[in-house]
C-alpha cells in the first residue's frame, strides 16, 4: 500500500473512531464507558440505547483491529 493511500486510511479510520466516541458520550451522558467497556451499557433501560451504545463501540473494536495492522 501506498504512503498516500495508507495516510488516507488512517484519516478515515480516525473519523470513524471520533465519531463513535461522540456518538457514545451522547449515548451514555459522559464518558465513563471508555473505563468500564460494553459492560456499561447494561444499566440502560432502553433496548435502543443499548443497540446504539454497542453499535458504535463495535466500531470502535473495529478501527482499533485494523490500526494494529499497519
């Protein structure tokens, strides 16, 4: 892969990753999810919630995977 392209892949999985901490802060009302992982999300009585919350903290999973590859 190419300098540029692998730049422009972290760039994208940078804004993947930003987004879904907002997403879950805005979830969760703060950020004590970042402590204490998916395990948060079973205090949410909300099953939407609850699928947003793990939505987006899969994808978190997802770009830290990917990272480790380059």
């Amino acid at each position: 892969m190419s300098l540029a392209r692998s730049k422009n892949l972290e760039r994208k999985l940078n804004l993947i990753s930003k987004e879904a901490s907002t997403e879950l802060n805005n979830v969760c009302g703060s950020n004590l999810w970042e402590t204490l992982g998916f395990v948060y999300f079973d205090q949410f009585d909300n099953k939407d919630k609850i699928a947003k919350a793990n939505f987006y903290y899969g994808q978190l999973q997802l770009v830290k995977e990917l990272k480790s590859f380059f």
